[in-house]
C-alpha cells in the first residue's frame, strides 16, 4: 500500500454520520464505539466521537482531492444537500480558483468544511 493520510473528523452522531455520507455513497469499513471509518471509491474518512460539537461554531475542516470533482458534486446535489450560504449541511459550487484549480465546498452536519478539489492531470503525474 502507498503512503497516504486520511482525515480525522468529528461526530456527534455515528448513526447520523453513516446517513449523511452514506448518501454521497460513502460505507462503513470500522465501527466501535469510539472510531468509525468511512469509505468511497479510494477517499477514507475516519470520524471520532464529538457530541458536544457546535456545528456552527466548528473549525474541522479537510480537502478531498477528485478525479472527478463535478461527477462528486452531482452526488451531493443528487442526495439533496442545498447550496445555500448559511446552516449545515449545505454546499458551495465549484468554481475556477486564483491558484488555477477548481474547488467546491460541502459542509456536513457537524460543521466541518470539507473542499472539494479537481485534481489536474498535471498534479496527478506528479505523485
């Protein structure tokens, strides 16, 4: 297996979480009582318990690097989850960035900002 990092996120809610990104066609590889891993085509997310989180007061965050940014986003707008500037969940659509990439933003029921990056055949070669 290559080298890799995988983001540590907060819950309040396993059960909430499982149906929150399971939408977005995530499954569960682990579950105890205190970790959870979720996974999706090769993105791993791990989550640890936070019940005592303030969504909107959260400052978790992490980037997920896609293949196919627009094909995820159709999955987030397809599992109902709403552009909209304010409240959690909701989504921003992609748009071109000064750096010269592409990124969206989904925030998920807890707050955390996850971006949404294309990744370039550029930056794919590499790696």
């Amino acid at each position: 297996m290559a080298d890799h990092a995988t983001p540590n996120l907060p819950s309040r809610d396993f059960d909430a979480t499982v149906r929150f990104y399971g939408r977005l066609g995530f499954a569960v590889r682990y579950r105890d009582a205190g970790w959870m891993i979720l996974e999706q085509g090769g993105i791993v997310l791990e989550f640890f318990p936070h019940p005592d989180l303030d969504p909107l007061t959260s400052w978790f965050s992490c980037c997920l690097r896609l293949d196919d940014l627009p094909g995820f986003y159709a999955r987030c707008t397809a599992a109902d989850i709403p552009e909209a500037r304010q409240g959690c969940p909701r989504l921003h659509a992609p748009q071109a960035q000064p750096w010269g990439g592409t990124m969206a933003a989904l925030i998920d029921p807890d707050g955390t900002l996850v971006r949404l990056i294309q990744n370039e055949a550029d930056q794919r070669q590499r790696r």
